[in-house]
C-alpha cells in the first residue's frame, strides 16, 4: 500500500510542500481556514475571505481544500490573491460523518489540515463551517487541552438589550458537572474580556429560578465555589431565562444541552419575529407607506437582529484558537466569523486563559 504524498502547497503561479509553509514569526497574523466546510462552501468561503481582507489588510489566509475548485474562484479576484495561499486537499469531511470516521480515516482532510497548521505555529487560528462534531473531536486531538481544563466548551455572542452577552456551553458538553460549570464561568470572563473588551465581566449561571435553594444540585455546588473561590469572578448568582436577552450579567453559564436548546429557541423567535413584522408591513397601504417613513430604523433592526453579526462560536479551552462558523452561513456571516478569530488573536485569549488555569496545575503531574 503507497503512502499518499503530502499536500501540497499553492501560491498563485507557485507550488510548494505544504510542509514549507513558513511559521506565523514572519507574518503579523495568519489564519487558517477549512474552505470545504459549509453548506455554501468553497464559494462561501473565498468570498468571505473577500470581505475579511478588506477589514484585516495585514492577515494573510492559508485556504486548505481542493485546489481545483478553488483557484477558479480566485481568478476573478486579483487583490486577493496576493493574501491568499492554498493548501491543496482531496479529502473533506461530510456535514454527516461521524465524528469518529474523520478522526481515525481522513489524517488529510481540509478540516484537519486547518487545525493543524495552528498546532504546528504555521497559523494564528483556524475558522471551518463544517460538521460541528468533527470539528470537536479533531480540535481536541489534534491541539490538545490547556493544562488545568478538562472539557472544552463551546461560547458565542448573544444580542441583548444591553448590547452583547457572552453564552456557553452551546453544546460541546451535553452534561456538566459543578467543577465543569465552575471552569465555563473562568473560560466566560476571559472571552469576554478579549472580545468584547470588558475589565470585570459579571456572570451568572443560568437556573430555573434566582433564589439559591433552587436548581440542580451541581448547580448550587457550582454557585458556592464561585462564591468561595480566592481568586473570585464578578459572580452574582442564578440568573433566569428572560435575563439573558435583558443583559442582566455580561456571561451566561450552562451546560451544552440547555445553552443549545437556548440558542436555537432564540434564533428561531428571531426568524418569527421577522416574519410577522414583514407581514403586517404588507397588510394595509398604510402599513407599506409607514414602512417607507421608517425604513432606516428598520434597517438598523434588522442589522441588529441578523444571525450572520454574531456568528463564530469558539471552542474554549484548547491550546489554539479555532472557531466554528454556522454551516448554513454566508459570506457576511463567514467573514464576522473570522473575525471572531482575530479579536482572539490579537487580545491574547489563550494567554489570558493561561494565566489562571496553569498556575493551579501540579507540575509534579
């Protein structure tokens, strides 16, 4: 049985090892990205690239996936191409595959070829829309855990009344024990200081109620350790579903099956909402010329309200920086993503989170 080669790499009129690719040391800030992963993609993803470089001149964008697909794509594109390398890859991971398969079968896969040029220095972080539980298994293989956390945790931009929150687990922990919701509380106040640039986030874990005697047991065993923590959070106790959308506390902490239920529930009252307010503006003359009047305000709500502004989730706790873009995303939606990954980048997310966790390992271990 023959090995097959590695990938290879191309620069526009150039190829290279994938091999030769040069560490982050001799460019500013490089982003790896699975330009097979997504309903939409390849085409998804070079034109959110496309956006992306006009916010982010100094990133350059190492694309892994089928050559032949996406040089086409670039041709059109000249100003990009010069930010532009590609790593050529047959092998992409199916929206259904188990996560199982792509770990153990496909070791060339544009998903994992991504994530591992982050692991090897090659890349800053890695950005894919593609199957989520892959995306888990692989980014947890491949980078490894930090020292001192056991799960990672899935955390995302949440609108609010009060303009964000950040919210986690989304689901990469379907249960979590009181030490695991304790560790998302510390994962919650580093993401939200690096993303949203907060300097005490306050936080909350999220219950059925705000008294503390209500709730499941980890849950009152998660409270009380935050609360006698000596390196304590700004913790201000249970918190309520109507408080999240009210930015009652700056993070919420769940675990991954009620954040994800909470999540979607969101999104789909977003969807509906939308739709009836389109059509009581179709319902009368009335309606269609006050429509008119108005339509700057409702420009801004539908901006504020779009999915695609919040998209780019960020598996917390492994020793790089990897986000997950929506797979049914657009290029807008693709493109906050990666930015996502460069707010990360450049406030030192993983060096934030190292500065608690590490201290409290045993390096005798």
């Amino acid at each position: 049985m023959t090995t097959p080669p590695p990938p290879t790499e191309t620069v526009i009129g150039q190829v290279v090892a994938a091999t030769d690719l040069p560490p982050t040391g001799s460019r500013p800030l490089v982003i790896a990205l699975d330009a097979m992963g997504g309903d939409k993609a390849p085409d998804m993803v070079i034109r959110g690239v496309a956006i992306a470089h006009e916010r982010y001149p100094d990133a350059h964008f190492l694309l892994f996936g089928q050559q032949q697909r996406l040089l086409p794509l670039l041709n059109r594109r000249s100003k990009l191409q010069q930010a532009i390398t590609i790593v050529h890859t047959d092998d992409v991971i199916a929206g259904d595959q188990k996560p199982s398969v792509a770990l153990r079968s496909q070791p060339h896969s544009s998903m994992r070829l991504a994530i591992r040029a982050v692991r090897e220095g090659k890349a800053h972080a890695a950005i894919s829309a593609g199957n989520t539980g892959a995306l888990m298994a692989l980014g947890k293989a491949v980078l490894g855990m930090l020292p001192g956390i056991r799960r990672p945790a899935i955390a995302s931009l949440f609108p609010t009344m009060r303009g964000e929150c950040v919210m986690l687990d989304l689901g990469a922990n379907v249960e979590s024990d009181a030490s695991t919701l304790v560790q998302n509380a510390y994962l919650g106040d580093a993401f939200a200081r690096a993303l949203l640039g907060f300097t005490n986030p306050s936080i909350g874990l999220l219950n059925v109620g705000s008294e503390m005697q209500k709730g499941r047991e980890d849950l009152k065993q998660a409270a009380q350790q935050l609360q006698d923590d000596p390196d304590p959070l700004h913790f201000t106790g249970f918190i309520e579903g109507d408080d999240i959308t009210a930015g009652t506390v700056d993070v919420v902490v769940t675990d991954g099956f009620t954040g994800n239920i909470a999540l979607k529930t969101a999104e789909g009252t977003a969807r509906l909402y939308s739709s009836f307010l389109k059509q009581t503006l179709k319902n009368s003359l009335s309606a269609k010329i006050g429509y008119l009047f108005a339509r700057h305000a409702f420009r801004g709500l539908r901006l504020r309200l779009d999915p695609r502004h919040y998209n780019g989730a960020v598996l917390l706790g492994l020793k790089g920086i990897l986000v997950k873009s929506h797979g049914g995303t657009d290029a807008v939606g693709f493109a906050n993503a990666i930015g996502v990954g460069v707010d990360m980048v450049r406030h030192g997310f993983i060096e934030r989170v190292r500065h608690h966790f590490e201290p409290a390992t045993d390096p005798t271990a």
